[in-house]
C-alpha cells in the first residue's frame, strides 16, 4: 500500500492525474441499467432469483451476483434518478475517460485504465459466504482479516487482541485504532481488485456486459451460493 486517504472528487482526480500508470478500481456502477435482463433471449439463460417480481429492474452484473447469493444495490435505468453516490460515480468514471483512463481490460500496453468493482461483493466472492455486518466490530476486523491474509499491506488485525484485557473491556476503551474504518476497508478493497486485475488478470472475474458494466472481482471463480 502506498497511500490511503479520503477526499474530494477533485483531490482524487488530481492523485490519478499524477501517475505515470494507474489501475483504478471504483466502487460505483458505471453506466446505467439498459434492460438486458427484460430482453427474452436473456432471460431464458438467467437462473430465477429469491426475489420474484424484481429480476428486471437491475443490470445484467447485478442479477448474476445475486444468482451466487451476493446482494447489492439495483441501478436505474435513468442516471436522474440513481442515488447520489451513483451520479458521483457515473461522474467520476466520465472525468476519468477525459484524463485518458480507459475500460478495463485495455490490454498491457495501455498505461492508465479504470474498472467497476463492489466491495460487498469482493469480500463475499474471496470468503465464499456472505460476511458480517461491515459497520460492526466484529465485520470490520473479519473484513481487515481478508485483506491481510490477500496480501494487503496493511496491519493485521489479531493486533487488536493482543491489546483487549479486562480493563479496557470494563472501562469501553478499545484499542480500535488497530482497525480501519469501513470506508476505508472498502476502498482497500477495490484496491486489491485493481492490483490483481493489473498483476494476475486471470485470477479475477468480469461479471455482467460492456453495455451496462462489468463488476470486477479479484477471483477466478464466484462460489458463493445460497
């Protein structure tokens, strides 16, 4: 890891616009649903989800991840009536296109690329289950845990163990700072995702269509069922 931090869109862009060569990873749809999932002929090789009724109303990438029993949130067809965070990311991946980066995967002689990823669904497709609640305490060191046995840089968490005793528990005083927040488990992830796209391109996986988006995902194969 060399950095890690938070900012403004444009503090972010100014950090990508820097380097020399860059995988981006972005835990943001990039582009609209377009229906693919109402259109007959792909819906006869889509397998029936434990949500009847709402099938359509996602992209392709998201219905196969909830075929594998990985849930994450729909994308409307419309980027007006997408939720914030969604227009932030269409936003960013058009600020990115103009600052030269292109769609993953542009082949090794392309310096500067950016792909869509999700952290729920990273961290679901490596454990092979759904995992805990990622704002709890418990989440957030399972979490960090994944991560440091990938191979992250980062601290590892049973540090936090080693600094619980009975004080401490009694007077509420936790050594969290051991543990990363869960943005920031979030963007490590996505992280990890660009560093094994980059590295080991056939031990990840491109879920969905060019048309609506490719959710990549740092496993050669998803395994989680429900």
């Amino acid at each position: 890891m060399l950095a890690l931090g938070d900012g403004e869109i444009e503090e972010v862009l100014a950090f990508l616009g820097g380097q020399r060569s860059a995988y981006v990873a972005v835990n943001a749809p990039s582009h609209t649903n377009k229906g693919l999932v109402k259109q007959e002929e792909v819906k006869r090789s889509l397998a029936p989800l434990h949500q009847p009724g709402r099938g359509a109303e996602m992209r392709l990438s998201e219905h196969t991840l909830r075929e594998h029993g990985i849930v994450v949130a729909n994308t409307p067809s419309r980027s007006d009536i997408a939720p914030t965070w969604m227009q932030m990311g269409f936003t960013f991946y058009q600020r990115l296109a103009t600052m030269g980066y292109t769609c993953y995967p542009g082949g090794n002689e392309v310096t500067h690329q950016w792909m869509e990823t999700h952290p729920h669904a990273v961290f679901c497709a490596i454990l092979g289950q759904t995992p805990l609640q990622k704002h709890s305490l418990e989440g957030r060191l399972q979490r960090q845990l994944i991560l440091y046995e990938c191979g992250v840089g980062i601290k590892d968490p049973m540090g936090f163990f080693e600094e619980v005793t009975r004080h401490r528990l009694l007077k509420g005083s936790l050594p969290i700072d051991h543990l990363y927040q869960p943005g920031e488990l979030d963007a490590l992830a996505a992280a990890y995702t660009a560093f094994t796209a980059a590295k080991h391109p056939n031990q990840v996986s491109s879920i969905g269509s060019p048309e609506e988006g490719r959710i990549i995902v740092p496993v050669p194969e998803l395994k989680l069922k429900y």
